[in-house]
C-alpha cells in the first residue's frame, strides 16, 4: 500500500487536484491517500471543499490577515515537518506553482520524502511576472522527483532543463477534468442565470484580475480603460467576480463601483464561474487557470499580462497578451469592437491541456514510478 499526502490551500489547487485525488481514492488497494490542507485560502477554499466533497485529513491553518508569501511558506514547512515524521509518506503531491506547493515541496526534500508535481513544466520565462509562482515552479522542479506535465512543450522544458525524461509523465491538465466534470454534471446558481438573462441583449465581458505583480496603478488603469470602453457602448455588460485580496476590492470598488453596466461580484463557486465563461462575448483576465479553461469552452481571451507561460493558448489562436501597458489592452478592446474577424476565429479547437482523464493518468503514472523504484530495489 502506498501512502500519498496530497498538500492544497489555494482555489486554483483544490479545482485541479480533485479528480486526481479522486483516482487515488478509487484504487484503494493500492493507494492510501490523505489530504492537507494549508489555509493559504480559506473563504476562497471553502465553498469549493463542500461542493466536491472533499475531505481535508489535516488543515494546517496558515493563513493570517494580510500575510505575504515569506510567512506563509514559513508555517507550511514548520506545520508539514511533524507530520511527515509521523505519516512517513511514499509520496507527496503538489500542484502547481503557488507558496503552499513550493514550501510543501522542500519540507518534502528535507524529509526525503519524494515529491510529485502536477502541472510540471510551465515557464513564464520571467521570474518577475507571475510572482513568485515563476519562482516557485522553477523551484518545484528541482526539489521533486516525478513531473506530471500538461503538454508535450512542458515535457520539452523540463527535458532542456535537464530532469531525466524517465522521471516525466504527460498527463494532461487535471483542470480539464475539473472543467468537463462541472459543464456534465453542475448547474449555475439562480443568481447568476438571472444577471446573465438580464444582459442578454449585450454583448457579455467577463473580468478577473488578481496577479500581485500588478497590484497598484497597473491594475487601476486597467480598470479605467474596461471602465471607459464599457460608459461608451451601451450594448456591452462587464461581469467582475472580484479577488478578495484588499488591493484588488479597494481599486474595484474606487474604480468601477459607480458604473452602471459593470457588476461587482464576490468571487463566483466553479459552476457559476464557468457558466458565465461560457455565456461570455470577451474575457479579459490575468488568471493562469482561465487560460486553460478558455480552450476548453473556445472562448477568446485577452491576458492581462505581458507574457504567458501556456502559449498553446495563443498557438491555438484563443488567447491575446494585452498587458504591457493599459493602452494596449485599450487599443485590442477597440479593434475588436470594430472588426470582429478575431472573435469569430476563435471556436472550438482540439484542447491542448488535456483529454479529461488526467487524474487517471496521473494515478497510472504513480503506480508505474513508485513500482518501478520499488523493483529497482
Ligand atoms: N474561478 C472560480 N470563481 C471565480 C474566479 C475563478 O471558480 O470567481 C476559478 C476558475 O474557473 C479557475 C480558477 O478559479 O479554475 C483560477 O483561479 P485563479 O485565477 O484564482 O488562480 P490562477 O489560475 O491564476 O493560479
């Protein structure tokens, strides 16, 4: 029997980790699965922890009010050291690129405690931008031993960067799974279908932003730009679920909380969310899960960053960087307005994130590793 932890505390972790630890529970004879839960989040994490379900075995409750990335990896290495001791793990998984899965990685390494890493392989190239996640997963990449790649690029980088080939397994983003689950199986809250009838003569925009990278003037001028395409065009609506992060609900509310034609809203459940992706005429967004899930509902996006570490979305011809500077995202809004060629472009295209089974493969994939170490002796 092998004993995996898998370790979460953000959103984005808990939708792409969930059909993952899913495939773990399902083969019971093989695996004995325990879940951690940092609290990086928590009024994000909840309501996702009831929807799916999901057990948390060991919650080790990090978070603090306006808390930066240094004192959150600080408790998770101190909290996760004891319970490595006491669980004596086969393996520890970590998704991503956040501090939860960079500090659960070398807590991890200082135990000897082997490390998997879904999502393996992303590079931004920058480690400015995303930060620290860039950072992070550069670092994940050295501490762990198994690599669970999205796509054959990400195999790619990993292989350039050195990591033996032997110890890399193309998977697919488990977020597709997370994505085909909701669109097959959940249904949108009243609310929301309600907001979206409303508009349904407009032209629907939907916007995220939350990258701590551009906290500041740069996300306000790009709230006054959205601000100003949408007070000119009455036949366009803006949805904004805003981050509960204070330097994104104090610009919003500053900036757009007067306008009429843009909602504010507090951050959406999955099902919601997705739903109003999927209605959505634009979405502009800097979120690194979103780029992923347009491809699946072949959505077109404008990034909000200057440069991406999933270019299969703008291979695909789905996804646009607008986020150098807030007169460029002004000028794509008005060329778009104007000719809408890029828009009707962007359709359904084979999905380059995955075939939604990769929680499967990612278990399959273990069960070879592990087995493998196993009979290496
Ligand atoms: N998401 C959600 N509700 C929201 C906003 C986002 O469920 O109000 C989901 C979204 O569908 C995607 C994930 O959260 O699966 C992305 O998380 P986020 O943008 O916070 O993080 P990132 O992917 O940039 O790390």
């Amino acid at each position: 029997m092998l004993r995996i932890l898998t370790l979460f505390g953000t959103r984005p972790e808990v939708i792409k980790l969930v059909s993952v630890i899913r495939a773990l529970e399902s083969r019971a004879d093989r695996f004995s699965a325990t879940t951690i839960c940092s609290g990086q989040h928590t009024t994000l994490l909840r309501p996702f922890l009831e929807r799916l379900g999901m057990r948390v075995d060991r919650d080790l409750n990090v978070m603090r009010q306006a808390q930066g990335p240094s004192e959150v990896a600080a408790r998770v290495l101190q909290a996760l050291d004891p319970l490595f001791a006491e669980i004596r793990p086969d393996l520890l998984l970590v998704q991503g690129d956040t501090t939860t899965a960079m500090a659960g990685a070398l807590a991890g390494f200082h135990r000897k405690v082997p490390v998997g890493h879904v999502e393996a392989g992303l590079r931004s190239g920058d480690s400015s931008s995303p930060f620290p996640e860039e950072v992070n997963r550069r670092l994940i990449t050295q501490l762990a031993s198994y690599h669970f790649a999205a796509t054959r690029g990400n195999v790619e980088t990993l292989v350039r960067e050195g990591v033996d080939p032997k110890r890399i397994a193309l998977t697919g983003n488990p977020g597709v799974d997370a994505l085909q689950d909701v669109l097959a199986h959940d249904k949108p809250s009243r609310a929301i279908e309600d907001l979206v009838h409303t508009h349904r003569e407009r032209r629907l925009l939907v916007l995220t932003t939350h990258r701590r990278e551009a906290f500041g003037p740069r996300m306000e001028e790009h709230m006054r730009v959205l601000r100003r395409f949408v007070e000119a065009r009455e036949d366009v609506v803006m949805v904004f679920p805003v981050h509960p992060n204070p330097s994104v609900t104090d610009a919003s509310r500053t900036i757009l909380g007067d306008c009429s034609r843009v909602h504010l809203l507090p951050p959406l459940d999955h099902p919601d969310f997705v739903y109003l992706l999927s209605r959505a005429w634009l979405i502009v967004s800097d979120s690194g899960g979103v780029q992923e899930e347009v491809a699946t509902l072949g959505k077109p996006l404008l990034i909000l960053r200057d440069n991406t570490e999933r270019p299969e979305v703008i291979e695909a011809g789905l996804g646009r960087l607008v986020g150098d500077c807030p007169e460029h995202l002004g000028q794509v809004l008005e060329e778009i307005d104007t000719d809408g060629a890029w828009l009707r472009s962007a359709g359904s295209r084979p999905n380059p994130f995955g075939d939604g089974q990769s929680g499967r493969h990612i278990a399959d994939a273990i069960e070879r590793f592990l087995g493998r170490e196993g009979s290496d002796g």
